[in-house]
C-alpha cells in the first residue's frame, strides 16, 4: 500500500515583489492612470502549496492501492499547467486601467481611511497583517477594500471616492484575479462584505453572504480549514496564527450571516480540526482590544447554534435548550467579564465594542426564548433583553454611533422590537414597551440609510404593531422573572434596562387602561428617505402610509409562509413566532 504524505504550505507574509508602480507616487493626481504594463502580483510558488482536500481514497474504497501521489502532476506538468496563469493578459490589464481599478485617492486619505479602519472594524475583521500596508508592494485589491470597509463606518462622505466606486474597483480587481496571494484574496473578499447595499429578500450578488462564501470558497482549496503546522520560523509562526484568525473571522461572519438571513451556514466545525483562536494568535500590546476578538467569537458561535437549532430541531438532539443556556450562562459569567472591569450594576463605562457585544448576548436570550410558556405568556427574560437592547441602541443614538455599526445591528433591532410588540397588551408595561419600540424604529430608520437590510425589520416592525394595537389588552400578570434567570442580567448596569424595576421592584409603573394610540402611532410613524444608492430627487418613499398595507402585493405578513412565497427579508423566520406571542 502507497502511504499518504501530507505536503505543507506557507503563503509568505513578506512585502512582495512587483513591478506595479508605487502607490504614493502620485498622490497629489488621485485620477491617474497607472499603464498596462502592471504586472499581477506575484502568485505562490506550487511547492509551497498543500493538499487541502480529503484523500479520495478516504471515499472511493481502498481495494486497491491507490494513493493521491499517483494522481499529483511532475514538475514539468505543473510548469506547463500554471504558467499561462501567472500573469493576467494586457487587454485585462488595460481594462482594469480604464475602469479605474488603480485609480486612489492622495496617500493622507488613504491614512485617514486605515485609521478609520483599524478603530471601527479590525476588531471585528482582525485578519490585515500591518505591513501589507507599507512597503512600495501594498496589494491594489487589499487598500480597495480596506477604503470600502473604512468607508462604511465613516460619518461624511469622502470627495475622493464614494462606498460605490471603492466596491466596484475592488469587486473588478477580484474577480480578474490581479491578486495572486490567496490569503490576501480571503482577507479582502471578508471585507467587501461591508458594502451589503441590499437585504437579503434581494438576489444579489453584492451581498455580504455572497463574499463570505466567494470567501469560504478559497479558504477550503487552501486548506485553511485544517490546524498549520505546530513548529517552525518565526514567520510561520505569524502566518500560522494569521491563518488561525482569518479561519475563526470566516466561522463568526458564518454565523452571523446565518442568524440575520435564516440561510443554513456553511462551515461545519466537524470537517475542521483548527485550534480555538487565543491570545497567542495576536500580537501583543492590544490585550483588551485581541481579547474582545475571542468574546465576540464566542458569543457569535452561540448565536449560530442557537438559531441552527430553531430551524433544524430534529436534526440537532444535543443542541436542546438546556445546554444552550447553560452555555450562555458561562459566556456572561466568564468570557464578557474578562473584557470588563466595571463592577455589576455599573454601565458608564462601556465602550462602543463593549456594547456591541452585549447586543450579541441580548439577541440570544431573545431567540432562546422565543417560544411562549404553557400558558401562551411571553417569557419575562425576552422582556427584560429587548428592554437592554432598546437602552443600547438608545445609547447609539445618543452619541451617534449607528453609523459604526455592521448590517447585522439592524437584525438586533427586530429580534428587540418582535419581543417588546406582545408586551404592549399589558397595562404595566404598555407604555414603556411603546416607547423602547419607538427607539428601536428610530435606530432602523437612520441603519436603513446604510443598510438595506433595515428595510424588511423595519416594515415588519411598523406592521405588526399597528396589527396589535387593534387588540384588547391582556388580563395577566406581568410574567415573573424566575431566580434562577437573575444571574444572566446581574452583570449588566440596569441603566439600561428602563423595565427593570417592572420585574425586580422598586417604583411602580403606572398602569393605564387604553392603549395611547397618539404615542403608538409616533412610534408607528416613518419618516420619507431615498433608499441605498437612489438619488436625491427620487420619491424615496420606501414604507406604505397605512399600516395596512404593504408593497408585496397580497403577501399576509400573518400568514407565515414565507419561504412559500419566495421571501426572505433581514430575520424574517423569527416572524412564526412572534405571532404566535400575538395570538
């Protein structure tokens, strides 16, 4: 029998050599035209890449001796295979020149922009190793998409490039295959997710679920999927734990992907064997800001486990409930105090990705417990989560911040408003709930000038709760927070949380006995804005003026046959269940 030998590969870190021109060169003409005699960037070398594949001989039965070296070309085949390959033509060069692909604004905006970068997204997204920032051989695809990124958390528009033209120069690049490095190529594919101009009830190819699995796609062929040698050079060693973060960053945009579309992920952790990111993996001096990395991979793991177990409960016996929050409970208990040191009860001091995080968290618990108890009674703890979410997101407003914030937050928003929608049926909490609805809405109306994918919560939002101001208030008491359900909210600043003393004590609510319609049809209320992309002279008006109707022809937003009909707006699979909290 042949015995099966796994090859290694590095993707060398290094600057590489290139006789593209220089990107600071003409700084101050950022409408150059760099010539076509740019060449491609410099592709790896074929003896530094590994088997990424299973060995078919793993599959096709072993009753005869076949191994995977037989069917692995000489030197002189692979020589004749890549070398046409190598280099892209000078009539693809040329068109990449006309359209602009090289085109970059002055180096002090590119600064600006990587600045932007680094503080709003690397945290997310920490996969862009320094210095392939600096040198005279920055890839032209990687600064794109870094600029597209940057652009996207900025709050004014730059007059050197918008959003829409570092996407296009970025999305050509890609797709001719000027970057000849794969993991230069993942990297910028995960970052092109931030453009997501449309939701996802839209077929497109723009969005953030297309460029991960464009991403996913070249991961897999490079073996990124598999835990790189455990040894060697300092330099493997680095790109040993970029690879790490840059697989880990591919599983988190999965899950959260998978949670804000209801779409099956696409990376099961059982065909992988690579180690949980660590420390180890970052480099040192950002302890708080690396940790938070490994938080926020956790949480979002979660996240994508429970909503997998919301719409395949046959097929995921071990992921009962029971497990799952006990899993939430550790991660509050351990991992989301290792990045804060504010002592519980205490919220002055969360940071913007602090914050973001416990959105994350608060999501879970809403989904979790999606369900009504026995009695038809929503759960006191889904309450009490989108009551923090409202206080958070009413803390972005306050400071600004939603432009910060990724397509997901808008995902965040509807998981808060479908749980505060049953709550305005009781007296108690009627009010209150309206008004946190109302902070919710307002957040999604100025997401959905960014996002897409803010339009669908927002309809849903603005239609379910016309649908339930219409009926009576319910004679129940509030639903009771059990004691065992404390501790998942005691390390958090009850600030936040406007409902807390309506559950734990304290002052009492006033309880009214109608609905205030004046304040529900404020919440209800949406303003005229354009949608992404349109111009400025265009209607804009994206929402129906009566809570009736809706611009989906005779689609019943009631009805919960949504794959039925072919759509699938931003968290839409969550809607089966809040009606059945309405009913």
């Amino acid at each position: 029998m042949y015995s099966r030998k796994r090859k290694r590969y590095t993707n060398s870190l290094s600057p590489r050599e290139s006789t593209e021109p220089q990107h600071g060169q003409d700084d101050a003409n950022p409408t150059h035209k760099y010539p076509v005699q740019i060449q491609a960037t410099q592709r790896p070398k074929t003896n530094d890449v590994i088997e990424a594949y299973r060995g078919r001989d793993h599959y096709l039965g072993r009753h005869v001796s076949f191994d995977e070296a037989i069917a692995s070309p000489n030197h002189q085949d692979s020589e004749l295979g890549s070398g046409s390959g190598s280099k892209l033509s000078s009539a693809d060069l040329e068109l990449l020149t006309h359209q602009g692909a090289f085109q970059l604004p002055p180096k002090s905006v590119q600064d600006e922009y990587i600045t932007a970068y680094t503080k709003y997204c690397n945290v997310w997204t920490p996969i862009v190793e320094p210095e392939w920032l600096h040198g005279q051989s920055v890839s032209y695809l990687l600064l794109q998409s870094i600029l597209l990124a940057a652009s996207r958390v900025s709050k004014q528009p730059s007059i050197h490039g918008t959003s829409a033209d570092f996407y296009r120069r970025a999305k050509l690049l890609f797709f001719f295959g000027h970057e000849r490095n794969p993991l230069v190529s993942i990297v910028s594919a995960v970052l092109l997710h931030w453009y997501n101009p449309v939701g996802p009830e839209t077929i497109s190819t723009d969005t953030s679920g297309f460029w991960l699995r464009t991403a996913e796609a070249i991961a897999f062929q490079i073996g990124l999927h598999k835990e790189p040698p455990g040894s060697g050079t300092n330099e493997r060693k680095r790109e040993r734990a970029l690879r790490r973060r840059l697989w880990w960053t591919l599983v988190v945009r999965d899950c959260i992907i998978s949670a804000g579309v209801g779409r099956p992920r696409t990376i099961n952790l059982c065909d992988s064997d690579v180690l949980p990111p660590s420390l180890e993996d970052f480099d040192k001096g950002e302890v708080v800001t690396n940790r938070l990395f490994l938080v926020y991979a956790s949480i979002c793991q979660l996240l994508g486990d429970i909503v997998e177990s919301c719409l395949r409960p046959q097929q995921q016996p071990n992921q009962n409930q029971k497990s799952l929050e006990n899993a939430l409970y550790r991660w509050v208990k351990q991992d989301f105090r290792s990045v804060t040191t504010l002592s519980p009860g205490s919220s002055s001091q969360y940071t913007l990705e602090a914050r973001q995080i416990m959105l994350t968290y608060f999501a879970n618990l809403i989904i979790l417990d999606r369900t009504p108890t026995s009695d038809g009674i929503p759960s006191a703890r889904s309450f009490i989560a989108s009551s923090f979410i409202s206080g958070i997101y009413k803390e972005f407003l306050s400071r600004d911040e939603l432009c910060r914030l990724g397509p997901v937050f808008a995902f965040y928003a509807l998981c808060a408003g479908l749980a505060l929608i049953p709550a305005i049926r009781f007296p108690v909490l009627r009010e209150m709930a309206i008004e946190e609805l109302r902070i919710l809405m307002d957040s999604l109306k100025r997401l959905s000038r960014q996002w897409g994918s803010a339009f669908g919560a927002l309809r849903a939002l603005q239609r379910l709760g016309g649908e339930i101001s219409q009926m009576p208030t319910r004679g129940d008491p509030v639903p009771l927070l059990r004691e065992e359900m404390v501790p998942f909210f005691e390390d958090f600043g009850k600030r936040l949380c406007r409902q807390w003393n309506v559950f734990f004590g304290g002052e009492e609510l006033t309880a009214t006995e109608m609905v205030p319609q004046g304040l529900l049809n404020e919440a209800l209320s949406v303003a005229e804005m354009p949608p992404f992309g349109a111009s400025k002279t265009g209607t804009g008006n994206i929402l129906p003026e009566s809570a009736g109707k809706t611009d989906f022809g005779d689609l019943d937003l009631f009805s919960g046959n949504w794959e039925g009909v072919g759509f699938d707006w931003s968290g839409s699979w969550l809607l089966d269940d809040v009606i059945s909290h309405i009913n």
